[in-house]
C-alpha cells in the first residue's frame, strides 16, 4: 500500500476490516520517514525512531485480533517532541547536544496517557534547540544534535519552532499526527507554517510533568494533526488531572475525554467572532485571505463583530521575558537536578556549551540562557511583579474583557505570515508585523490554527482564541471553518516557493 493522508477514523476503519494492520501501518510511516525525512527531499523533521515501535504495533494488533481495542488512537502511529521524556530506548535532549545520551527516569504523563489509548509512539521528532531559548539570533527548526528541519512545501524556507519536527512531520504524512509544545508561538507557528491545524490547550489541560520546561506559567504540550478532527482526538486522550502538575487539578471537572462530539459542520451558525484588527499587520497578502475568511465564516451564519480588538497586546511584551528568564532558570534547574545527565543546571549547560563551541554553537549563541542565569529566585519581587502584570493585562484586561464587552464566543486573527528563507547567518527574518500567539500565550488561554491559504504556494492559517476552558467553542468553530473551506493540500516538497502548489 501507498500511505494517503488518512485520517485517524480512517486508519481506525481500515484496520477494524483488517486492510491494515498496526505494525503494516508503522511499516509504511518508517518506510516514509526514509523516504521523505533521511533520503529523499531530506526534511529532516525525525531526530529518532522507535527501536520498539513495530514491537509495540504488534502487541496492539494481537489485542485487536482478542477483541479489545482501546478507543481511537488504538494502534496508531504518532511522534512526539524531543523535549518530552520518555522512558524506553530514546532518548530526551531538547535537540541539545548537552543532554545526549539522556534516558528520561519516567515517562512524562502525556506519554503514560499516550502508551494507555493505544497509540504507537513512531519516535521523536527534531526541536529548535532548548525549545528555541537559547540565543537571540536562533535559527529555528535547528539543533545541534538534530540538524536542521525544513519546511516540506519549500525547503529552503523554514519550518518555524520551536515544534518544527513536529509541524513538518504531520505536514510531510509522516505519521498519523504529533505533539508539540508552547512556551509562545512553538506550536501554533509551525503548525500554520506547515499548513497543518495546532490546538494549544488552556494551561493544565494537558500534564507538564516530564517535558523539558522554559517557563510554568506559559508552557504546555499541545496537538499537532492535519484536520482538526485528528488534534481534537489527540486533545481527549492526553487530558487528565496529574499529582505531579498542579495546574491540572483546574482542569477537574473542565476537562473531557471526548473533544470530537464538538465537531460541527454548522458550528458557525449564530456564533459571535470578533476580529482583532489591531493584531492583523499590514501585509495586504495577509489580509486578502483573511478577509476572505471572514466572508466564508458570515456564509455559514457567523456574527463577525469587526473590529473587537484584543486589549493591552502591546502592554506586556518586556514583562514577558521577565517572567520566562526567572522561570527558565528556576524550571529547568530543577528538571536537571533529576536526570542523570552530565549537566545538572542552567549553569553548567552555559559552560558545556562554551566548551563545545564550535558543535553547539556555530551559528547563534546562548544570550537568552546567560541573562535566565543571571536571574534570582521566585520569591523575587520583580519577577511577583511581572507575572501578576502579565495576567492582569492578558487576562482580566485583555482576553476576557474584550470577551465580555462585545459578547464574544472567540476572537479570530491571521496565524501568521508565510514563511521565510533559512538563513544561518543572521538567524530568523520573521518579516510579520504581527503578533497572534502573545495574548493567548501569557494568559495561558486556549488557541487553536486552521490552514487559510497560500502565498507563493507557502500556507498561511487563521486562528481562534478565547477565555480559558473553551476548547468545545474552539474546535466547532475550527471544524466549521475547515469544512466550508478545505484549504490543505499536501506539500510537494519544492526546492523554493513557487506558485506551483
């Protein structure tokens, strides 16, 4: 068989009628990641296989074959980010050369719930190194024991981060969908760069423990699939209240088992979407298929409030970085200080780097890190200061008051720009004036993007965010949208933009 890009219903069907079997089903996906990812176009988007994957994929055939299955994701292939432990024979390194050789103690509690709903973890997919916190002049979707990542629909343009494996991965069918991860932007980015939908979920929906942090208060794993029914199937399985993560115990009672049963043709129908004028930038390319956009989401009987712009967007980008360099030291110390790695804090990850310059760093340095070491404790009253600013502002006076003044079931933004030239001289040349990710970001609030269109044959998405816990409102709106339009179409792995798509 020719792997298509099947759905998780569709793999699930085939494999119910025995036209697939899990492990022909891993077969075909490895078999494509040397194809596509190692030996052909060279995406590089998988930093490792699972040396137990086809292992895995057996034993869940063998409890098909004894009449049990286990829900959707039963025997099927996904990949995970390489900032997520887990603890079998891969290894966990953030893409970082300092961490090599890491073997997670445990595995992280998204991956308990993954190897519980029957999925078959394929490998880990390529990060930009330390989730993208390292240097100022980063190139993302590289790391220095991965490589670099290329986007599929050009390959000299990049995949964006810091899930850059992950987006590229989904978006070349290298498995059935992905998990990635946020801190601001790391997934929502290269998912609309990539012409996939991301759904970054309200903070504690989804466990942090065992995932390589940059910062409690903003960060979290999220889905990464190429329809929104796919990354509303992974976005059920992998909630649940963990001991070891406190913000989950607010997602008691909040969060479901099932997201699919929001997925509604006519979820547009009567729903109240206000725009965000103010976070549009000016690119008139942007714009026309945004504005198109809207015009599909008034067809199907949505109330677009324009404008219904995102208070305080501008108000608490330096706050921010404040917040992330304190919890970054504070957060990644103490993941350190319970592995067996050669490097147990941010200190010692600063002096290995220097010491392996030219392996680690020969492109971009570790600004970000040494000012995060520079950093005092959490009980600091600077950093107290700025995260209650960052909440007021982004919460309270932001989301949900604009929420609330234009009585809103969400708010809807471009994703972002098409994506931009590799460049490992000068870094990332993000040439967006725009900034959809922050608002959601800092409040910890749901956020989820759809592809929209193209630019040069490069996708373009649109997003959805609101007040927190309102994933349901989110993917019917996903879902609706999607379906009047379907955008996608897969990448053909062009050495440049073309018009050719």
């Amino acid at each position: 068989m020719t792997l298509q890009e099947w759905t998780i219903s569709e793999l699930q069907s085939m494999m119910t009628t025995g036209e697939l079997t899990s492990r022909s089903l891993a077969e075909l996906y490895l078999e494509r990641i040397d194809a596509i990812d190692r030996n052909g176009p060279k995406v590089n988007s998988v930093i490792e296989t699972n040396p137990d994957a086809l292992a895995i994929a057996s034993s869940l055939d063998d409890e098909r074959r004894r009449g049990k299955t286990r829900g959707l994701l039963h025997g099927i292939p996904i990949l995970i980010k390489d900032n997520i432990d887990t603890h079998d024979r891969m290894q966990t390194t953030a893409g970082s050369l300092a961490l090599e050789g890491h073997i997670a103690p445990r595995d992280a509690f998204i991956v308990k719930k993954l190897r519980s709903a029957g999925a078959v973890i394929l490998g880990k997919t390529n990060v930009s190194e330390w989730a993208n916190f390292r240097g100022k002049r980063s190139v993302s979707g590289w790391s220095s024991r991965g490589g670099l990542t290329r986007n599929p629909y050009a390959l000299d343009r990049s995949a964006c981060g810091s899930s850059s494996g992950s987006g590229a991965a989904v978006a070349a069918n290298l498995c059935a969908a992905a998990v990635g991860t946020e801190t601001d932007g790391s997934l929502i980015c290269p998912s609309q760069t990539n012409g996939i939908v991301g759904i970054k979920p309200t903070l504690g929906l989804w466990s942090r423990s065992g995932i390589i942090p940059i910062a409690h208060s903003q960060d979290t794993a999220g889905s990464m699939a190429r329809t929104v029914a796919d990354a509303a199937i992974l976005l059920g399985a992998l909630s649940g209240v963990d001991e070891q993560d406190s913000a989950t115990r607010f997602s008691k009672n909040r969060a479901l088992k099932d997201y699919t049963q929001f997925l509604d043709e006519n979820g547009l129908k009567g729903a109240r979407v206000g725009v965000a004028r103010k976070m549009m930038g000016t690119d008139k390319r942007i714009i026309k298929i945004f504005e198109s956009c809207l015009d599909t989401m008034k067809q199907k009987g949505a109330v677009i409030v324009d404008p219904a712009d995102v208070r305080n967007v501008k108000k608490f980008g330096k706050s921010e970085m404040e917040v992330l360099y304190y919890e970054f030291k504070a957060d990644l110390n103490k993941y350190l200080a319970g592995t067996k790695t050669c490097v147990k804090t941010v200190a010692e990850v600063i002096k290995f780097n220097e010491e392996n310059r030219d392996r680690v760093m020969p492109y971009f340095g570790q600004e970000h890190m040494e000012i995060a070491q520079g950093k005092g404790s959490l009980r600091d009253k600077k950093y107290r200061g700025a995260l209650a600013k960052n909440h007021r502002l982004a919460r309270k006076e932001g989301i949900d008051a604009t929420m609330r003044t234009y009585k809103l079931d969400a708010i809807v933004v471009p994703s972002g720009g098409p994506s931009w030239t590799i460049d490992l001289v000068n870094g990332d040349a993000v040439n967006w004036d725009m900034d959809c990710t922050r608002p959601a970001a800092v409040a910890g609030y749901p956020h989820i993007t759809v592809p929209a269109g193209y630019i040069f044959g490069l996708p373009v998405g649109i997003s959805f965010f609101a007040k927190a816990w309102q994933e349901p409102m989110l993917i019917k709106l996903a879902y609706a949208f999607e379906q009047a339009t379907k955008v996608r179409k897969p990448p053909k792995f062009l050495p440049t933009a073309s018009l050719d798509l």
